[in-house]
C-alpha cells in the first residue's frame, strides 16, 4: 500500500507540473500571436489565442492519459484492453460454469459409487451370512447322509433276507387306504396328506420288516413314490371336500421285492351306505334233498351281500372285489343255524354298525326256518 500511495502522489505532482507547464507555454504563445498579429488559417489573434486554448487543454488531456498510462499497468488496462479483458472474464465465467457442472456431476459419480459400494458391502455380508447358512445345512445334511446310509443299509439286509426278484406288490393292490376330513384349511389338509403319505411309507416298510416306529423322520427310507402331479391333484381335491373323503394308495404296476413302488391315489366321498341295523340282504332257500345245507349256502349268500353292496355305494377291494368277510367263528355259528333250520328257510344279514364308503362291510346273520303246510 505504501508504494501504491508514493507512486499515485507521484503521479499527480507530475501531472500537474505538466499541465502548469503546458498552459504556461499556451499562454506565452497566445500573448505573442495576439501582438504580433499572426494569422494561422486565416483567422482572427483573438480566435487564434482561444484555438491555442482549446489545443493546449486537449494537450494536457492527451499527455496525462499517456503519462497515465506509462506510469500504471493497471490504467493501460482500463484505457486499451477493457474490451479483451472482458471477453476473458466471460471466457473464465464459462469455464467456471463448466468446472462447476464437472464438479456437480463427479459428486453425483462419487455419491453413486458411494450408494453402490454400500450395497455391494450389504450383497457381500447377505452372501456371508448365506454361506455360513448353507456350510451349517451341508453340516446338518452330513450328519442326515450318514443316518439315511445307515437306514439304507437296514433296508438293503431287510431285502436280502426275502428272496430275489420275489413279487412283492401285484399292480393296483392297495398299499394304504384311510379316511380324510373335509371341510379343513388348506394347511390342514396338507398335514393330513402328509400323514397318509407318511403311514403309507411306513406300513410297506413294516411289510418288508423294517420298524420305523422308533426312527426319526429324516431317518425313514423312501418305498413309494408319486408324481408330483398327483399329490396336488389330491391335495387340491381335499381344499374343495364339503364332507369326509376316502382315500387308497394303489401301485401303478407290479413291484419286485427291493423295488420302489411307483403309486397313484384315488378318492372317493365316504358316505353313509348303512346305519346300523339296517338291513342289507334277504335271500329265501328251498333246498332240493339231495343238497346239503351248509358251506355251500353261506357263499352263496355273502357274495350277494357283497354283490348288494357295492350296487349301494361300499368301495370293494381292486384285486378280490370284496367288501369285507366273515370269519372262521361266523361261519361256525351260521352253519349251526342252518343245520337246525332245515332245507326252506330265509338268511338276513344286516349292518353290524354304521357302514360308510370305504367300508369294511359288518354283518350280524339271521337264519328263519320257514315251515311248509
């Protein structure tokens, strides 16, 4: 600041040394023309001293401004390059503009990189945590291979110990058959075709010697199998079932001991065929004397008992077609009654209990001697 303020002082001395200077050498020069009469362009001494005047004015103007503009950058500048300075500093504004918008746009880029990073590091700790998930489930699926080969080799002495390529299953028979509730959610109903699925397993298992009742779920091998398309078709059947439902377990063909049996399932809706009571047969003998009453008799009326009941609704069994049976004692105790009713008599059977769809047909006998006039 101080050389500023010494050379400004500077400059007005000079300047007004030179201005003195020049009006002093204008006025010397006005007063000799004026007396000597001289005529510059033909004009009068008195316009001739105001020319000099004004000449001397614009003198001191001109010589200022050049002194000003020797002496100071800064004035040259303001005088000769005002025009180019301002088209620099448009220039400097555009590219300041330009540097701002680059500036904006790379902290966009960095704030976008930011975001990505933080996602990859979030993707990488969710693949972390999966890995140690799925070391933890290739862990646990170890310990199940190993209990699963254990079972496998179970399964493997159970079959060894029939005989090879002995027939196991015949194609239909019925592996399983049982009861399902309708009117359930639809996860209801999943837990109930599950458990039929389950028990089917393990009763064809059991068949083949294997005990599953003290095994754990995982441990349990797989005997039957089914297309996928089945078990939803079943399990969609069951979702829309406005009343109980009996379902069988059938094999597709037949199946050789250490086979897996391939099987479809079949429904049907478990109605009331027969209330207890009530009755199912009647049939009327007049035996000819040469014929003997017995075996022969009761055979006879039982499969019309079962003929009967599969015209009212009772499922019969896909191989022998029957509905149910009477045993060893039943036949002992009808036989008697026959004996003592002579050769016309009448057989009644009726239910020996409610009696639904999926059966088994059972039956309480009455034989009536019938007595000819």
């Amino acid at each position: 600041m101080e050389n500023i303020s010494t050379v400004g002082i500077r400059l007005i001395v000079i300047l007004a040394l030179m201005g003195g200077l020049i009006a002093y050498i204008a006025d010397i020069l006005g007063k000799r023309i004026g007396k000597a009469h001289i005529r510059i362009f033909g004009l009068r001494p008195r316009q001739n001293a105001r020319i000099m005047t004004i000449m001397s004015g614009v003198l001191i103007s001109v010589l200022s401004i050049t002194v000003v503009a020797m002496t100071s950058q800064s004035a040259r500048i303001a005088l000769f390059g005002m025009e180019r300075l301002s088209k620099e500093i448009d220039l400097l504004e555009k590219e300041r503009d330009l540097a701002s918008n680059a500036l904006q746009q790379a902290k966009d880029r960095v704030k976008e990189a930011n975001e990505q990073i933080k996602t990859a590091n979030e993707n990488v700790q969710a693949a972390q945590k999966e890995v140690a998930e799925l070391n933890e489930a290739k862990n646990k699926l170890a310990g199940q291979l190993n209990k699963l080969e254990k079972n496998t080799e179970i399964l493997k002495d159970s079959i060894t110990s029939m005989r090879e390529g002995e027939l196991f299953l015949r194609g239909g028979e019925v592996v399983y058959a049982n009861v399902m509730r309708g009117k359930l959610s639809h996860e209801e109903n999943a837990i109930q075709l599950d458990w039929l699925l389950r028990t089917a397993n393990s009763t064809l298992l059991e068949r083949l010697g294997i005990i599953t009742r003290e095994m754990e779920p995982e441990q349990v091998p797989q005997a039957i199998a089914f297309k996928q398309e089945t078990l939803d078709r079943a399990l969609a059947e069951l979702d829309v079932a406005q009343s109980d439902k009996y379902y069988r377990i059938r094999t597709l063909t037949n199946v050789m001991v250490g086979e897996v049996s391939h099987c479809y399932i079949e429904s049907f809706d478990n109605k009331l065929i027969y209330a207890h009571g009530a009755l199912i047969c009647r049939e009327e003998y007049n035996l000819p004397k040469d014929v003997k009453n017995g075996e022969g008799v009761i055979m006879d009326f039982l499969r019309n008992v079962n003929r009967i009941s599969v015209e009212h609704g009772v499922v019969p069994d896909p191989l022998t077609g029957n509905v149910g049976g009477i045993g060893a004692e039943g036949v002992l105790k009808v036989t008697n009654q026959l004996r003592k009713a002579g050769r016309h008599f009448v057989i009644e059977a009726k239910a020996g209990g409610d009696i639904y769809t999926a059966g088994p047909v059972r039956l309480t006998f009455n034989v009536a001697r019938i007595v000819d006039e």
